[in-house]
C-alpha cells in the first residue's frame, strides 16, 4: 500500500518535473518586443524640449546621483516627469532586481542605470537594453564628443552601443599635502607622482615616510587602494578567448603589496569600510587611490571640514580608471523616443554636460567641455586646489575600454579575498595562485584556466 | 505522640536548612543569570550608543556612553529615506500577515492533529519537507508566480505567502497533541457545536499559548524580512523598515550614525512590545489557569 | 455513526485547504521550478534553460566546495547547536519555577538577539572583529592581552568560532521560549503527585520534565537542522560573502547563494539547492529515529 503511494507521488513528482521543463523550455518571450518604426518618414524638424511630455520611470542604484540627474533633466523639459526609483546595490540587490525583471518581461522601467562593476554584464543581457546603434536611435552619430573608452564598454558583445556615460573616470593618487611636506619635504604633484612612478620608488617612498614619521605615517590606507591602481593599468583583461590570464602587473603588485604588508608601510585597511572613510580625515595614512569621483565621494564626504581647504592634491604616477555610471533605453519601454531623449540628454548635450561638470565637478565624458574646463584656469577643485580637468585630462586617451569584461567584477572579489589570505601570511605566492585559479574556476567554470 | 513531634522538630530544622541552602543557590543562580543577561544585551546597548555618536566615533573607537549626535544622526537618516512611512508599511504588512499565519496556521494544524482523513500522514510530512528548503532557492521561483499573479509591487506578494508558516503549524500541532483532549472535542459534538464553532470557540482558547509563542516569531519574521520584500517592492513608497535601513547607509560612504539611528528605531519598538507582551503571551491563559 | 465520523474527517481537508493553497503556489511551485532547473544550463536571463540532464548533478558530487562547505556547515552548526540546547533547556526550567523574581526581565533579555535582523547582527559583528582597528582588537590591545591587532578572519577556528558563538547568542533565548512553553504544557498533576512522593528537583527534571519535553526537544533539533544546514546571513555578512579565510567558513547556502546570484549559474545554483534538501531530510530523519527510538507512541 504504502509503496504504491510512494510510486504514485513519484510519478506524479516527475510529471510536475517534466512539465515545468518543457514549460520553461517553450516560455520564450513571444512578445518579443516590436520595434514601432516611429515615425521615421517625418519631416526632420527637431522637436524643442517643450515639446516632449509624458512620464517616464527611472532605475537607478545610488540616491545621491539618481534624483539630481533626473531634475537635470525635468529643467530642461518642463512637460515631462521622471519618477526616479533607487534600489542600492547592497547585496546585489539592484542587479537581482534588474535581471528578474527582464527575465519577467514586464516592470521594467523606460531608462535604467548600469555601474562600471556591472555594465558589461547588463549590456549583454538579451532582452534588457536596447540598441541604441540601430535606427531609431542611431547612437553611433551622436557619440563623437564622447571620451571613447566611455563608448566602448557601453558596446555589448557585437560592438553595438547599448548604454552611454556622462563622465570618465580617470584616477590618480590623492594625498593629503600637509603629510607630504612634512615627511616627503614637497606637497607638488609632480614631485609626488615622480616618487610614486615605478615599483621600487613606491617602496622606497613608503619606507622613508615611515622612517621620518617614526612610524605614525603609512603610505598607502591598504593595498586595496593600491590594487585598483595596478588593475587599471594592466594592458591584457582578465579574460582572453575565455581564458582567464593574469597580467604580469598583477603579479608585480602581489610583490609590492607584500612588502608593505610586512613592513608596515601601509594601513591594513579595505577599501569601503567604514575605518577606511574614517582615516581620510585622519593624519596616520596619507594616500588613497581617488578617480575623478572620488575627491568628492571619497574625500570631501569624509572630510568635510577640509573639503574647501585643498588639503589634498592629486599625482598621477600611473594612469588608471574606476568606476562610471551608464544609462541606455528598455526594451521593454512603451515610451522609447522620451527614453532616449533623457538618455542622449544626459550624455550628450553640452550646456547641460557643462552645467552638471562645475555643479557636480564630475569629469564629463564630452571632449569640447574637457577642453573648455582645461584652459579655464579659474576651474579650481577646491578639495584638491588643482584644476581636475588638467589632472586627469591628459589621462582619458590612455584608458583602453576594451580591458574591461563582464567577469571583471567577479575576478576582483576573488583576488582579493585571496590576497587577504596571501598577505596574512598563510599562503605562499604559488599557493596564492592555485587558490585564486580554483575560485574563479568555481565562481566561472565556463572560463579556461591553466 | 512522641515520634511525631519529634519528626514535626526535625521537619522544621530540615526546612530551614533547606531555606538557607536554597538562599546561597539563589544568589549564584542570580549571579550567572545577571552575568548572562549583560552579554545579552551589551550588543544593544553598544548599538544606542552608536545611534548618539558621529560616524567616524563609530568607525574608529568602542564608545560606552552617549555622544551629541542624535539629532544630527536622526536628521540626515530622514533625508535619505522616509522611516515613518516604512512603519507603516512594515506595520501593515507584519500585522496582517502575522495574523492570516496563526489563524489558519492553527486551523491546518488542528486539522491534521483531530481529523484522520486520508492522506493526512503523507500531507503532513509535504509541509515539514517544504520547511527543509532553502528560502534563497526558492526566490526565482517565487518572483515568476509573483509576476504571473499581478503581485510585483505590491504587498499581498509579502503578506500571502506568510500564511504557509510550516513552523507555526508543526508547533501548534505537537501542543494540541499534547493539551487537547479527544474527549473535549466529542463532548463538544454531543452538544452540537459544528465543527468550525469547536475550533473557534473551544480549541482556540486552549491552545492560545502555542499561537501567541508562534505569531511572536512570524511577527519577527515578517518585520525582519529583507531579501523578498527588496525583490518585489519597486516602490520607495512601499519599502518596509528593513530595505531602509539598508538604503540609509549611502552609497559612497557608510553613514553609520544614520544607520544605527534607523536600526535603534526599527528594534526598539519591538523591544518594549515584547517587553509589555512576553508576560502575557508566555504566561499563558488555559495554563496559567490551570497552575494556580 | 461510521459514515458520521467520516464526515466529520472530511472537515480535516476544508481545515487544511487554505494553508494548501498558498504553500502550493508560493512554496511548492518554487521549489518544483528550482528542481526542474538543476538539469539545466541557464545564466537567469531571457535566454531559456538548456537541458544537459545530470550534468550539474555529475559535477556537485565531485565538487570540493560543495563537500567543504557541507563539513563547514555542520561544524559551525554543532558549535552553535550544543550549547544553544544546554541554555535554552537549563534556562526554561530555571525560569519556569514560580518563586524566582524578575524571572519576566529575564525571559526578556535573553530572548532580545532573537528579535534583531540577522543582517544587523552580522554588520555589528562585523566591526566588533574588524581587523586592524575592530573594537575587539583595540580592547585586547588596550588591557595588553596582545601586541599586534589579530586578525580573527585569517585564522580558521577563530572565524569559525566568531560564527558559531553569534548564532548562539542569537538563538538561546528561542530555544528557552519554545521549552518554556513545552513546560507550561505539561500537567501540573505530574509535578505534584511527584512531590507527593518525595522526589527532588533532578529527580523531578529526569523522570517528568525531560520525557514529557521529548516532542519538543524533537521539534527544536529538526527545526535546527533545518536552520542550522541553511545558515546563511551571519557567516555571509561576516566574511563578506566569501566564507574566508580560504572558505573554510562557507556554507551550503552561502555557496548556492553566490553560486547563483553572483555568479549566474542558476542552473547549478538549484543543484546545490536540492543536494542540501536531500542532506536535511537525511539529517531530520536520522533525527526522528534517535530521538523517537523507545518513546512510547500513542
């Protein structure tokens, strides 16, 4: 008796099994979104911003960015209305909410916001951003001022722009002056950045600040710091033809960042915790790695008595970029021609790019503006008292767009969660790549590894 | 005659003894559950305190008494997100979903403690098996017959579900096997109660203890619910306690004054509930009744 | 009168039913779906799954992380579980007994960890370990227990520990609530007839409190089981999602979790998901039997 239940409940098990497979299999999204051809036979008469109206929904991941682009954009087109929605991406969160919504085919909204970390991954997500090379958008013609490494990682996999930036983000090494010329005896760029330029005046830098400090000072705030500069400035990705390989500039950190370790000669602290934002206010750590963003994000939040003070100063011994925000068009979007005007609005119109680069003193991916703010000489960051313009300006032709890959975030959370293990002492250097080669294989198994 | 007094003597000598050992047991016991009870409570002590300090107080030092910062805490956590509206919400929805949870969490498992109908064993054993599954596996699942339903953003996606609490029914049923009498319910019959008015009117009250101890926990639960609600709530306005708290952290830079004052803020009002509740829902009505 | 009972039988479905639906559609449907999806490849985008039969079982049986994170799990669950028991049973029958005062105070405090989000619990941990500058840290160096800062995530039984004893400190007040209440239900004629013949308090605990505990202390192992197997929040929160040092704290979940979600394996991630679901009905089953062995049923 009990038996036949058991085989009857099995059975009936396996049939539920069957049907959600074949089910899953044949719920391709039949609506497969129609392109409407909107209107493209009309007469070309560029329509005014007054003329746009109409509500569109906005996705984005950070709540001090998100609202204040969308008012950009309502003060430029007084008849329309963007509802802002902010879901932060702690937890992944943001991303969870965004695949499974594409995955559903419906609640997306009509714009929505893609971080460096995540873009390559969102715009190669069928069914998620539309492409904007294709007609009606034809993207490709309007991308000329753009910075265009800021292009290329908006392009998914077949080289078709999906999302677009308003800013570059360029870093350099941001220090805090008065350490500097205390203890190095100069706070000007150029002289840091020359003390910084190659593996070995880095160290021996560090070493002498700890010898002049007796010890109070270090270097860098962690080697996490350090490492963001390293990965910006490799010349291979991290993943070739599906290969993982590791650039010989990573393994030339892990040697840098074991002698500061063992030495001492720098702070031990993760980047984005909480003592980390504390110690920029500090006088024990005297330099962080800080793109374009940063010296607002990073420094004047953390410090703000001195955000007016130009405390620190920026050197650029090694050029290297982080982060960036992307926006492009829904597919599922029943609204796409106002879509796309707040999406070409933001990253490129230039009064509004001018506008937003002295309101926000974001690097803005437009060329004309960097070369408007780098001969103004009254364009001065008061954080830093330099103009950022003519920091990081020379910087945004270097940056290759192309190093960038959809796993990219993924191999950081393993490198560095081994290189904790590596610099705790626990590991050796070959063990250190054993263990780092075994996570990615798990985290990514589609990828080769030797 | 004799022998008697002499054991009243002896009787009296031992209670006093007995009186002065239990004494000296008392005072450690006290000393150990004092000891316990300042482990317990030093994590939140340190999180108010923490509420009162600035955010680098907390990032860089211990801190054990109160700082000047509550207000400025306070005033930057409710530019960043709207905590009074996510009480409401949290509030709506913890409320309702825990009181569907017990009501026919209770029902389920009268049902399956007094009524031996067909299949009874093997339903039983589906709903301790859907206890062994991971929540986090589920939510694929879950977000397509959210979406299939209407229910994406919206808070029936976070009350419904509450109604199928494995746990409460596994708990209330081990408790109305164990204070529920088959004669009551027979009686009961004999007298004419349909079988709803019995349940209602009878078993309800009997087993109280055991759906007061249950629905503390789904309250919790649901209050502290944080991986769904984010998944299905699209709206600001929507979001409950625990998303904004999160959100109040800032994107940059963990503004942790503000965190803790929106944490302090979350727990605290469960604290004093429990605080003014725990006597009551531990206590008991039908037990205590019978104890005294 | 027969076919009365069997009416009245019949209510037992109408009583079920509502429960029924719901578990049916936001419960089992899920997990039927995850279940479906552990034969497939599928990175959780529009493009459909695709059938590669027991592939991802083939690789989960072989797989070193999985079997770490199995041992993981249940070393951090053993370390949480025994004391938690020890406090929740030691603690229910202290407080149960009428004549201690401020019993109400303490039954509140203890069982305050339990009302806290998981995920605040784990952020405070988070710092109070923080290497170099935690609390924890700046406290031992302060009184001169250590020299150097020392880094609890680096070193395996530390971490492991760190995690073991927060889960603790969260759960024993639970633990003492469902005994207390499993004490309330009790008969107050047991303890009295037992008095009536002279038994002492370890005596009374023995042969009444602990056999009439028995359901409960079965519903508080298989409901740990089921916790403990799943554990996920605090180590996730702990160690950054990681489960370092070299995952020697990662747990079943942890990995399904990062498996699925930040990796995008879906497929697999559901693989994992009905591994564990058969290693804890495994475990709870094994439970029943011990602790069912020689109760008489009724």
């Amino acid at each position: 008796m009990k038996k036949h239940h058991l085989k009857r409940t099995f059975a009936l098990l396996m049939c539920a099994i069957l049907m959600l497979v074949m089910f899953t299999g044949c719920s391709q999204p039949a609506e497969a979104p129609v392109e409407e051809p909107q209107e493209e036979q009309q007469e070309v008469t560029e329509k005014s911003p007054e003329d746009f109206t109409g509500t569109l929904t906005f996705w984005h991941f950070n709540n001090d960015e998100g609202p204040k682009l969308a008012e950009a954009f309502m003060a430029k087109y007084p008849n329309v209305t963007v509802e802002t929605q902010i879901t932060a991406d702690t937890d992944l969160a943001y991303q969870n909410k965004v695949t499974s919504s594409i995955r559903a085919g419906s609640g997306m909204p009509d714009v929505y916001a893609a971080e460096n970390a995540f873009v390559k991954r969102f715009v190669n997500l069928p069914g998620g951003f539309a492409d904007l090379s294709a007609a009606p958008f034809n993207a490709e013609e309007l991308v000329g001022n753009n910075i265009p490494y800021t292009v290329d990682i908006g392009r998914d996999n077949n080289g078709n722009i999906k999302a677009l930036s308003w800013q570059a983000c360029p870093g350099g090494i941001g220090y805090k002056r008065d350490l500097a010329l205390e203890y190095l005896g100069t706070d000007d760029p150029a002289e840091i950045t020359a003390m910084l330029a190659t593996p070995e005046s880095i160290i021996e830098t560090a070493r002498t600040l700890k010898e002049a400090s007796n010890g109070q000072v270090k270097l860098f705030v962690g080697t996490e710091d350090l490492y963001k500069v390293y990965v910006g400035s490799r010349s291979v990705p991290w993943v070739q033809d599906n290969k993982f390989t590791i650039d010989p500039k990573m393994m030339e950190f892990l040697d840098i960042a074991k002698i500061l370790r063992d030495e001492g000669l720098e702070g031990g602290i993760r980047q984005w915790t909480p003592t980390w934002s504390a110690a920029v206010a500090d006088d024990e750590h005297m330099a962080y790695a800080i793109p374009t963003w940063g010296i607002q994000w990073i420094v004047a939040v953390n410090d703000e008595e001195n955000a007016d003070a130009g405390r620190w100063g920026i050197a650029t011994p090694i050029p290297f970029y982080e982060g960036g925000t992307w926006v492009g068009v829904s597919e599922q979007s029943q609204n796409k021609e106002l879509a796309w005007e707040f999406v070409k609005f933001l990253a490129t119109d230039a009064d509004h790019l001018r506008d937003w680069a002295k309101a926000t003193g974001d690097f803005v991916s437009h060329l004309d503006i960097i070369d408007e703010l780098m001969s103004d000489n009254s364009f001065v960051n008061p954080t830093v008292n330099q103009n950022t313009y003519q920091v990081y300006g020379p910087m945004v032709y270097e940056i290759d767009g192309n190093l960038i890959t959809q796993y990219d975030d993924q191999i950081r959370v393993a490198f560095l969660d081994v290189l904790q293990t590596y610099l705790a002492g626990n590991i050796d250097k070959d063990q250190f790549l054993v263990n780092l080669k075994e996570q990615v294989q798990a985290d990514i198994p589609d990828l080769i590894i030797e | 005659m004799d022998s008697s007094l002499v054991k009243e003597k002896k009787f009296i000598k031992d209670k006093t003894t007995q009186k002065n050992k239990a004494k000296l047991s008392n005072i450690t016991l006290y000393i150990i559950l004092m000891g316990l009870a300042v482990l317990t409570f030093l994590p939140f002590y340190i999180m108010m305190i923490n509420a009162t300090r600035t955010s680098n107080e907390i990032a860089t030092q211990l801190n054990f008494l109160p700082g000047s910062a509550l207000i400025d805490n306070y005033r930057r956590m409710r530019s960043a997100v709207d905590i009074w509206q996510g009480f409401k919400n949290s509030l709506i929805i913890s409320i309702s979903s825990t009181a569907l949870a017990a009501y026919c969490g209770a029902l389920t498992a009268y049902g399956f403690a007094k009524y031996k109908f067909k299949g009874n064993k093997v339903l039983f054993w589906v709903v301790l098996g859907t206890m062994m599954f991971p929540a986090q596996l589920g939510l694929i699942g879950f977000f397509r017959v959210c979406s299939a339903l209407n229910l994406i953003n919206n808070r029936l996606a976070l009350i419904l579900p509450a109604i199928a609490n494995a746990n409460l029914v596994f708990f209330v049923k081990l408790y109305i096997d164990a204070a529920v009498p088959n004669e009551v319910i027979e009686s009961a019959r004999i007298d004419g109660c349909s079988e709803f008015m019995i349940f209602n009117k009878i078993v309800i009250p009997m087993i109280i203890p055991s759906i007061a101890t249950m629905s503390i926990f789904a309250f919790i639960q649901s209050w502290n619910n944080y991986l769904i609600p984010l998944v299905v709530l699209y709206d600001e306005s929507k979001y409950t306690v625990p998303i904004l708290t999160a959100m109040a952290k800032g994107v940059y830079r963990t503004d942790f004054g503000a965190v803790y004052v929106a944490v302090a803020l979350s727990i605290v009002p469960i604290m004093i509930a429990f605080l003014f509740c725990s006597k009551y829902i531990i206590g008991g009505l039908t037990a205590g009744a019978v104890k005294e | 009168m027969f076919s009365k009972k069997i009416r009245k039988d019949s209510y037992g479905y109408i009583f079920i039913l509502p429960f029924f639906i719901i578990l049916a559609t936001f419960i089992i449907y899920p997990i039927l779906y995850s279940i479906a999806i552990s034969f497939t490849k599928w990175d959780g985008s529009i493009i459909p799954p695709e059938f590669i039969g027991l592939n991802n079982y083939r690789r989960l049986v072989g797989d070193a992380f999985f079997l770490r994170s199995i041992r993981n799990t249940w070393i951090m669950w053993l370390g949480c579980i025994i004391p938690q028991m020890i406090f929740g049973l030691g603690l229910a029958v202290i407080l149960s007994e009428k004549k201690l005062k401020g019993k109400g105070f303490f039954r509140w405090v203890y069982y305050l960890p339990n009302i806290v989000t998981m995920a605040s619990v784990g952020t405070l941990v988070f710092f109070l370990i923080n290497w170099p500058h935690g609390s924890i840290n700046r406290m031992l160096m302060t009184f001169g227990i250590i020299n150097e800062p020392y880094n609890f995530l680096q070193s395996t039984l530390a971490a492991r520990a760190t995690i073991s004893i927060t889960l603790w400190w969260m759960w024993f007040g639970y633990s003492m609530i469902i005994f207390m209440a499993g004490i309330k239900a009790i008969p107050e004629e047991y303890f009295e007839a037992a008095r009536v013949d002279g038994a002492n308090k370890w005596q009374i605990f023995w042969n009444i409190t602990l056999p009439c505990l028995r359901p409960i202390i079965l519903y508080q192992v298989v409901t740990s089981v089921i916790g403990g197997l799943t554990m996920f929040d605090v180590p996730y929160i702990v160690t950054e999602a990681r489960g370092g040092p070299q995952t020697t704290t990662l747990t079943m979940v942890m990995y399904l979790y990062n498996t699925t979600f930040a990796n995008y394996n879906f497929g697999y991630g559901a693989t994992i998901g009905v591994g564990l679901f058969v290693l804890v009905m495994i475990f709870v089953a094994i439970a029943f039997k011990i602790i069912n062995k020689n109760a008489a049923y009724d």
